[in-house]
C-alpha cells in the first residue's frame, strides 16, 4: 500500500504540467459549485432579512378568529397564554367617525377640550397594542393608524404632537373633555361670502355638488361647478382649519371624560391636515375603551378592528399547533377550519418557507426554489464533465504505465487505487482552496453591495450549503477518478497501451478516393477535423464551457451597455442619500437644533439641508390675491388665490445665489421682518422637485426692491411682509422663509435632505439617521444611498459577481482545450513523427495543432456570442430599439478576438510538447 501512495505522488511530482491542469480544473469546480451556494445561501438570508424587516417576524394572521369570538377578550387571552403560541402582537382599535353628507352643508365633528384649549376633528381613533411589537414590519407599522417605532415604546399612552403644542410634555397627566356636535356653515359670515364669491369667479356659480341650490343649475353650469361638497372645498382647497369654519345651529352631543398619563407623542401617518384626526395608541396593561362614548352617542358611526398576529413554538408541527389553538378556541376543526370566507388566517408564507415550518408554504414558493436547484444542477453536470475529462487524459498518458504495472504482477485493485489515491490527493488539497476562494470572493461581493446602501444583503456561509458544495464536488471528482481507474486496472493489450486510448469499436472500412494529392492547406484542415472528430467528447466539454463563459461576457457586456445608456438617458443617479419627510421639531423655535446633533458633521455628509414647502390660500377680505396677481407674479395670473411656502436653510439659500442676487446676507434676512417672494427662473411649471432632472431655465435672474413693500394675509389671518421680489432657482410663486422663523408662519413639518460625504461613512451616517428616526419625529424615510454615492459600490459589486462567474466559467473552458489539445498531441506522437519523417517541417506541425485550438475556440465564440445576444434581445424585448444594437457588433468582435488570442496562448504547452516528436524523428532519420 505504501509503495503504491509513493508511485502515485511520483507521478503527481514528475508530471508537473499535467497536475497543474488538473488541479487547476478540480480547484475551478470546487470555486465554482461552492460560489453558487455560498451565493445561495447568502441570498437565503438577505431574503430572511428582508422579509423580517418588511413584512415582521410574525407567523399567522389569526385576526378572523378573535372576530368571530362570542368573547373576544377571552380569545385573546387563551391566544396570549396558549402552550403552542410563542410570542404574539395584539392590536384592538376603535374607530369613531363623524362625516355627515348634507344637502344643507351641515357637519359633523368631535371636540377635544382639557378645559383651557379645544382641538376640533372629525375623526378619533383609540389603539390599544398589547404583546411583542417587535414582531411588526414595515409594512405592519404603516398600516397602523399611526407611525409607531417598536424599539422605542413604552408602556403607556402615546397622543399627537399637537398636545405637546399645548404645553404638555411626557409624564403629564391630562383630562380630555370629548363630545360630538353639528352645525351647519354660517352663509352670512363674511369669510364664507368671500368664499362664495370666489366660487363664483372661478367656476361661474357659487354652488358646490350635492348642495340644494346645485341642482337648480343648468347642464352647462353643472359642468363647470366644483365637483366635491362645500365643506371639502374650506377645508383642503382654502386650507381651513375646523376650528376656524364658522358654524350656526351647533347641537352637542353628550360628554366623555378620559384621563390618562402621556407617555410619549406621535403623529397621524399620511394625514395632510393635524386637525383631520386624533389618534391614541395604548401600550398599557389597561385598555383605552371609546364604547362609553358609543353607547352615550348611539348615533355617531362606531367601528372596531382586533388585529392578532401570532408566532408558534418552533418545538410544534406547524399544522398541528394550528388545529390545536383552533380547536381550544371553541371551534370545530372538521366543518370550520378551512372555511376561508369566516375564519381565514393568513400566513406569512415567505418566513414560513424560509423556516422550513410549512409544506404548503415551501411548495408556493418553489418557483423561486426550481431555478437555484436548476443553476446548481447544471454547474454540477459541467463540474463533472471537466473533471472526468481531466481525470481520463490523465490516465490516458501513463497506460503505458499501467500495462507494464499489470505485467510485472499488479492488480486490477491495486492499478486502480493508483488513480483514486490521486483523486484523494486533489481531494485534500484542490477541493478546500477552491471553495475558501469562493467563499471569500462571495464574501466580499455581499459587504459591497451593504455597503452600497443595500441593508437587507448580508453574506452568509451556512454550514449546510457548504456540506452541499463539498459533498457535490467530491462526488463528482470521485466518480470521474472511478470510470477512470476502472478503465485502468482492466487487462490492456500491447497495442491499446502503445496507442494511449481507450479501446474502440471495430469500423467497417470504407473505399475513399485518396488524397494524397491533396495542397498541404487543403490537408491540414481535413487532417485538423479528422482530429477534432476522434475525441468529440473532449471537443465538446470543452467547447461548451467556453461557450458558456461567452455567453456571459457577451449577454452582460450588452445589458450592461443599455442600462448604462438608460440611466445617462433617465438621468436616475440622485443628489442625495437620504430623504426624510413630515420631520416635527421638538423645539419649534430651534427646529435646527436637534438635527445639528445628528446630521451636523461635515466629515460624515457633505450636504444637510432642511427645507419645507407648503401652499396657503390667500384673504380674499383684504385683497391680498390681488396683491400677488397684479404685483407679484410673472407673468400676472388672474385668481391667483394660493402661493407656496419655500422654507430654506443658510446653506441652500447660498447654494442659489440668493446672497448675492439680493445683496441681502442670510444672517440680515434672518433677522429682517420681511420676507422675499420668488418667481422660478424655470418658468410657473417648475416645482421644487429634488427627484426631477434640473429642467431648462427660460428667464433671467433678478431682485427688486420693494423697500417698504407689501402686507399680504391668507385664510389663516397670518401676515407676509413682502420687502422685494426676484426670480430665481428656488420654488415658483412663493415666500421664501428662513427656517429660524418658520414656527412664526405656522410652519411645523419639515423635509431633510442628506448627502452621505463617501462610502468609508456609510455605517455611520445610517446609525446617525437611524438614532435620528428613533428619537425623533418624522412620518416617511427614503434612503436612496443606493442610487447616489453608493451607486459606484454597488455597479461594483454586481461586476465582482458576474466576472466571478465569467471567469471561472471561461477558465475551465480554457483549461479543458489545453487539457484536450495537449493529450491529442500526445497521443498522436507516432502519428506525427511519421508526418514528421515523410516530409512536413516543423512550422507545419505547429500550425496543424494552433488550428485545432483556434476551431475549438472560434466554435465556442460564434455560438457563444449568438446565445449571448438572444438572451439581450430577451431581456430588452418590450422595449427594443435599432440604437440598443449599436454595441452589438463591436462585443461580438471583441468576444471572437479575446477568444482567439486565448487559443493561441492555449496552445503553448502543446507546441512544447512538439519537441519531443522532433528528437524522436531526427533519431529517426539518422
């Protein structure tokens, strides 16, 4: 045994260009079976993430069964306590709506009292959340009632911003007074003839839809009138507060008295006015009930929601735990469990798949499972087909070897285990390193695409996948080592050793015409094809691999090109990393103060910007529209009845120009009693838009004085101190406001614009803004690092992957034309010292053996380069151009090019090997 491990690591020694392409075949499968499951099990756990982070971390939407419960608390109980049930989230809401449609415009709303200040809505919700926030996603977060970050409530209740505008603060105890009331729109109130007037103006009657006097309207005048109700008309078009309608024949309902703790403060999510709703979310142990106030007010619409997400116990079969809560909930399983329509649950599918917890979960979402298998499949079947091919021309060269090893008394067994032995060796040395590459290439391509702003991607090295990549490549390097050594350790006749090939079948020999005659040109493409046909399946794995490895260069190059193309075109990169909207300071007055904490470090974003942007509608009382209309705008715009807010911050003030198109510094504009209003250099379309492309500017910038100016107010009674006017970059129409004093014009809701100063502070500025989202206020975050300073990190990191594949790929094709080149030559020794000897010169060989690897390889590029473009055209179908061919012709050359030239280095070792045919024919000859 030992003698035979020391004739094996002989010929591992001695045959070093032999076990440099073998090792070198076995190291590439190995790298490239592990990367397919490195990348799939990475892939696993991003998907994981993301689903963790979007959609929650719960199970089962069991909500349907505390619905149909006779005692819902009792349910929720028996859910919260079940031995099945792990962790579970509970939401019960009520909601209290005071919407009345009347012909006679009356309305319906709530009044809020704690005895000193009174807040009017329409609307109260009361949500009492019990359990595990932290099962909630995204998703679950926005679909509650208001914007809740888990990791940061406490027990307690949480009320809306606007009582903390009232003074209160956490900890404080309140008492509100809530009653209903209706009333009908005072007609005889000057604002509401105002009003009326401008109704008229704009839409030639003063009648709104569904009003008495809208249908007395003619056809025509129907038509042109405001097609929503006179009470939608105040409150979203003239921006009026409940509150500030007036209202005759007002009738009270009865009152309700709620005293709480404040434990912290939120704010509606999406509601555009503060005054729309009022919404409380309980975390307490005590619930927060509105049914008192529904039985004291039976005619107002009371509707109530119980929410009940669960997680069951990983120790449980899914389906059983089911049954069992099911059943111990009071219903029958038999005749009510799969009756969808009253009590459905609805499963988090992607976590149960990702789990492995549910059948029918994983078979949804085999679509996603069959292509990664197939991928895998398909790598394992080219891994085999380069090993074995590897393996049979190794032990094609040394059957010379082997015959004389079997007549000086081996043993089928022991010849064998010559050539497993050497599998054994690559198995401990060439399998390990090709899967730490993979595994630290796979590595480093998911840190780069975290890093470009993508938070779900994670690597991940699951030892299971890791077991699959190294199970599948030591099967398919040891059953290639076996056909091999069986093919070895059989009886080998002289002839079959001295011609290094296996034995074929006997051909009928067919009379053909001779072709001697024939120009050595003519030959030697016969005698090339003749080659190339006597070892087709060499020739084939070969050609495939590398055709593969085209394939993807030519399919990626032209993807690559038109997205390039597209994005230039699109112009889709942004000029910022992070978007944050509805940002409510704490400190009004200093609503810069506590972002400075957090965004102020110029090392880590290279630009902060605060701005705001809001519409208020103009008093018609005072002529204030006129004012605007005749000596504001540009060009004059006739009703022009509302004019925007543009809040802006020192550092976008002087990134305009405004210092020096005024002359007026931002400091002695901060503290000036007046403000500037604009008209945009790009014309009345343009809106300040940071996701729109800079549009074209069609007028000249320009400031003029207006010294004392004008005095304008809106329906709100605030007053604008116009001191000039000018035309600039910023907003259209609109008062421009320094954000120091944006409280003084009732200005509490701001937009936060962030730029990250490179990729090194990445991680730090998403800590910062996730510290920022956590102990502050604001109702949406967009991060979009991705398609800003990420996006060169990310374009990056997606090319570290594919030329993973690409080369890799291309590489065992390579390597496979020199394996298969080289042993051709070597089998064909004493075919080519005949040739050799009648005549042909030395030149002549080497271009016989240079034609053979330029057919394998231009084979390869031909085909290679037509799947390559078929898969682009299928990528682009929907949008095909003639300009998305333009590339086409130009990667297709350079593909052939590459290609050739890698033929050319590929037949280097054999050429060499050339020598020894002719020694051996000048031996002959003398």
């Amino acid at each position: 045994m030992k003698h035979l491990i020391a004739l094996s690591m002989k010929y591992i020694r001695r045959q070093r260009l032999r076990t440099v392409l073998t090792f070198m075949c076995i190291t590439l499968s190995a790298f490239i079976l592990t990367t397919i499951c490195a990348y799939g099990s990475s892939l696993y756990t991003t998907l994981y993430n993301e689903t963790i982070m979007d959609n929650g971390s719960w199970e089962v939407d069991i909500s349907s069964w505390v619905e149909q419960a006779k005692d819902k608390t009792k349910a929720e109980d028996i859910i919260a306590h079940h031995a099945v049930v792990d962790d579970y989230i509970c939401t019960d809401s009520g909601f209290i709506n005071t919407t009345i449609y009347s012909a006679d415009n009356k309305v319906g709303l709530l009044e809020l009292s704690d005895g000193k200040n009174t807040i009017v809505c329409n609307n109260l919700t009361v949500s009492n959340l019990s359990g595990n926030t932290e099962l909630l996603g995204k998703y679950d977060q926005n679909s509650i009632t208001s914007v809740i970050n888990p990791s940061s409530l406490k027990n307690g209740i949480f009320v809306p911003h606007s009582l903390k505008d009232m003074g209160y603060s956490e900890g404080d105890t309140i008492t509100l007074t809530v009653r209903p009331f209706t009333g009908t729109i005072d007609e005889d109130s000057d604002i509401i003839k105002q009003v009326r007037a401008e109704l008229k103006d704009r839409y030639g009657t003063e009648y709104c839809k569904g009003e008495e006097g809208y249908e007395k309207l003619t056809k025509e005048e129907r038509k042109k009138a405001f097609r929503d109700s006179f009470s939608f008309y105040l409150h979203s078009k003239k921006r009026m507060a409940f509150g500030n309608i007036p209202y005759t024949d007002i009738q009270y309902g009865t009152p309700v008295e709620y005293s709480f703790r404040i434990a912290g403060f939120i704010a509606p999510n999406g509601i555009v006015f503060d005054d729309d709703s009022f919404i409380i979310v309980n975390t307490g142990s005590e619930k927060l009930s509105l049914n008192d106030f529904h039985e004291k007010n039976p005619d107002i619409i009371f509707n109530t929601t119980h929410d009940m997400k669960i997680r069951l116990t990983d120790s449980c079969d899914y389906d059983e735990a089911l049954k069992m809560l099911f059943t111990d909930l009071g219903y029958n399983y038999d005749t009510d469990y799969l009756d969808e329509y009253e009590y459905p649950h609805h499963e988090n599918s992607m976590l149960l798949a990702l789990e492995l917890k549910s059948p029918y979960a994983i078979a949804s979402k085999m679509v996603m499972i069959v292509p990664m298998l197939l991928v895998l499949l398909i790598a394992w079947f080219i891994a085999r087909f380069v090993i074995d091919n590897t393996f049979e021309m190794a032990v094609q060269e040394r059957s010379t070897h082997f015959a004389a090893m079997r007549i000086m008394g081996a043993s089928k067994t022991q010849v064998a285990f010559v050539v497993l032995n050497e599998a054994l060796f690559y198995c401990f040395t060439a399998v390990p390193l090709g899967m730490i590459l993979a595994v630290l290439i796979c590595k480093a391509c998911f840190t780069a695409l975290k890093k470009s702003g993508l938070p779900y991607f994670e690597f991940s090295a699951k030892p299971a996948f890791l077991i699959l990549a190294a199970f599948l490549t030591i099967i398919a390097l040891f059953i290639s080592a076996y056909t091999s050594a069986m093919w070895a350790s059989r009886k080998l006749s002289p002839a079959e050793a001295l011609n290094f090939g296996k034995p074929r079948s006997k051909k009928k020999l067919r009379k053909r015409k001779s072709k001697l005659n024939l120009s050595f040109r003519q030959f030697l493409r016969r005698y090339t094809k003749k080659n190339i046909k006597a070892s087709k399946s060499r020739f084939v794995v070969a050609t495939i691999t590398m055709a593969l490895g085209v394939t993807m260069f030519t399919a990626t190059s032209l993807i690559g090109t038109y997205l390039y193309r597209e994005i230039k075109k699109e112009d889709i990169i942004f000029d910022f990393d992070y978007y944050m909207e509805g940002y409510v300071s704490s400190e009004p007055d200093k609503p810069l103060e506590e972002t400075d904490k957090y965004f102020g470090d110029k090392e880590i974003f290279s630009k902060y910007k605060i701005t705001a942007l809001d519409f208020v509608m103009l008093s018609t009382v005072d002529g204030s529209d006129k004012v605007v209309t005749e000596k504001l705008t540009r060009p004059p715009k006739k009703g022009a009845s509302a004019v925007r807010l543009c809040v802006i911050g020192e550092a976008e003030y002087n990134e305009k120009g405004i210092d020096n198109l005024t002359g007026i510094s931002y400091e002695e504009y901060r503290k000036n009693d007046g403000v500037l209003y604009n008209n945009s250099v790009y014309g009345d379309g343009y809106f300040t838009d940071e996701f729109a492309t800079p549009p074209k500017e069609i007028f000249d910038e320009s400031y003029t004085d207006l010294k004392k100016g004008f005095t304008i107010t809106d329906y709100n009674g605030t007053a604008y101190q116009i001191i000039g006017k000018m035309s600039s970059k910023l907003a259209d129409n609109a008062i421009i406001i320094p954000i120091e004093k944006a409280s003084e014009y009732g200005v509490n809701s701001f937009d936060i614009i962030l730029k990250v100063s490179d990729s090194k502070h990445y991680e730090q500025a998403k800590a910062n803004v996730e510290e920022f989202k956590k102990n502050c206020f604001c109702t949406d975050l967009n991060e979009l690092y991705m398609s800003c300073t990420g996006f060169t990190s990310f374009v990056s990191a997606i090319i570290k992957i594919v030329l993973t594949f690409l080369v890799s790929i291309w590489l065992v094709g390579i390597l496979s034309m020199i394996n298969s080149v080289n042993t051709s030559v070597l089998n064909r020794s004493r075919e080519l010292m005949m040739l050799r000897s009648v005549g042909m010169s030395r030149n002549q060989l080497r271009k016989s053996v240079m034609q053979e690897t330029v057919m394998f390889s231009a084979t390869a590029a031909i085909s290679g380069t037509i799947l390559g473009i078929g898969i682009y055209m299928l990528c682009i179908m929907s949008e095909m151009k003639l300009s998305d061919f333009f590339a086409v012709p130009a990667v297709a050359a350079i593909a052939l090019t590459l290609n050739i030239i890698i033929s050319l280095i590929a037949a280097i070792p054999a050429v060499r090997n050339l020598n020894r045919v002719e020694s051996i024919a000048q031996a002959a000859n003398s």
